[in-house]
DNA sequence: TTATGTGCAAAAAGTTTGCAAGCAC
DNA sequence: GTGCTTGCAAACTTTTTGCACATAA
C-alpha cells in the first residue's frame, strides 16, 4: 500500500480533530483538498485503522468517532447533551484485571465510552423535557 | 396513551428476547402479528422506553439492542466475534463513586457495553484474518 | 503492464416523517 | 367527532459496493 495525500489527509485530520466522525474528517480533508470523496474517507480510515494508526470508539448515539492511535484514554459520554469527557484509564483500578480473571475478557477500555449524566446535566437537575429545550443538546443527539 | 396490542407484543419480544435489535423483535412481533410494520416497532420502543419499561444499550456496533428495564446488568461484547455476555454491575466495584467524585460524570453502566475479546476469541489467538473466515464472527457484524 | 487507489453512482441498512385511514371514547 | 394509533410509502442518513478510469512501480 501507499501513503498517498488523501491517507495522509485523513490521518492529518484524524490527529487534529482529536475525535471525528468520518462526516467531520471529510469536512476537514476536503478544506485542503476539496475533490477527495467520502468513500475515500471511509476506505482510508479502515486501512489506517487496520495499520494500527488509528482507532474507532462508539460513543452511544449513532456515529463512531476516529482518534489517532497514541491517543488513548476512556471516554465518558454524557447521554443528555453528548459531551464527552476523557479519563485516564487508570480510574478503572484492576477492573481489566478482574474481568479477565473471572470471565475471561480482555477488556478494551478505550474502544466504548462509558456513559451517563456529566456534571453540568446533573446540575441541571433531573428535568425529562427542560422548558426550552436547547438545541444541540437532544437525547443521544438524534 | 393505551396498551395497545402491538405495543404488548413488542413489550412481550423485548422481555423474551433479553436483548434486541428493532429488526429483530419486529420478526418476533410478526411471527404473532404478522401485518405490523417496522415503523410501528420503533415507535412501540420509543414509547416503552419513555414509561420505563424497555431501555436500550449500544453494543458498539450498528444497532442499538432494548431490553426490559428489569433486566439490568453490564454487558460485555466481544468486537472480534459480537458475543455479548453478561455481569453484575457490582464488577465495577466503586468505579461509579470514583467517576461522580472525580470528575462529576454519574455513571449509567447498564446503557453502553464494555468491548474487548471474551474467551474463546482469546482461546482462537490474536489472528487479525482467520485461515478460514468463520461466517457470522465478522469484526463488529459489519 | 499489473496491481493499487480513486471518484462517482448506486445500493444497502437503519431510522424517521407525512399522511390517510382506523379505532376508542 | 376528536384524538390517539397504525400502516404504508417515501425520505433521510450513514456506510458499503461495483465499476471504470487514473496512477505508480
């Protein structure tokens, strides 16, 4: 294989847009180089993927985001208005190690997010439906 | 808003199949009812998981899978073959408590999956392409 | 020339929306 | 009749595939 521009276009981006979806590391590729096509976007990402330079997380809601692969920590996705927060991995304590030892999974901390309430939600209070529902901030961005 | 007939037969799949993809309890629903349609089920679910009663997961890849809300524990799935298995939240240890004391986040364990490799796909080696591609046991059910 | 890589168009998968018809009260 | 519910068709979003053309070695 080679490293072609529109590889390294999309691993540029993936490394500076920090987490992307393929939609948002098009956008960017295409600011430089505006005729690369987003299938390219998708066969450049699983190839870098598979070259182990970058890597996909899920987030909850639809879309997985890309982040290059020296970036490594735990995502804590807020289920309410989407933010996502990175931790180390070090607050998971020996929970990898436990897993493995009663159920025999080698956990992947950094490929899910783990997900909840952020702290500026749950000041919010517990509202289902708050009384001016702010846009970009829907249920799992929807 | 009424219990409707559909709405208990999605209600009842969802319970039956411990985790489902919409697709997959709207074959289920059919087989009792076979004139309901998809767009019935994703509304039913929506409904449901307004009440409380169904809640859904995202195991990492495409579908999200719903389950009752009864039903509630961590889920671990393989990203090699999409096993999904199962444990009690307390594996976590204090790993809620940390999260809120450090970092304000309110961790909802039971809404994302945790990803890695279970037993047996550790058992079968760290091959990345099988000799002989087992059907069904694609990286993350592409 | 041979294999690889790209762009474009179309297909596929999953989900949502608009609308008319049906049913409960 | 009024309003909630459903089925159907169509739209939409995201991702994949087929194919012809371009490019590098």
């Amino acid at each position: 294989m080679r490293m072609t521009p529109q590889r390294q276009l999309v691993l540029d981006a993936v490394r500076e847009l920090g987490h992307a979806t393929p939609e948002q590391v098009c956008k960017r590729v295409q600011g430089t180089a505006a005729t690369v096509n987003i299938t390219t976007i998708y066969r450049a990402l699983d190839l870098l993927e598979e070259l182990g330079l970058v890597r996909h997380t899920h987030l909850g809601h639809g879309a997985p985001t890309y982040s290059a692969e020296e970036h490594e920590h735990v995502h804590l996705a807020c289920h309410r208005c989407g933010e996502v927060d990175e931790v180390d991995p070090a607050v998971l304590g020996d929970l990898g190690r436990r897993l493995l030892a009663e159920r025999g999974f080698e956990l992947d901390a950094t490929h899910l997010a783990l997900s909840g309430l952020c702290r500026a939600c749950r000041a919010a209070g517990p509202e289902q439906t708050p009384a001016d529902p702010p846009q970009q901030h829907a249920e799992e961005h929807r």
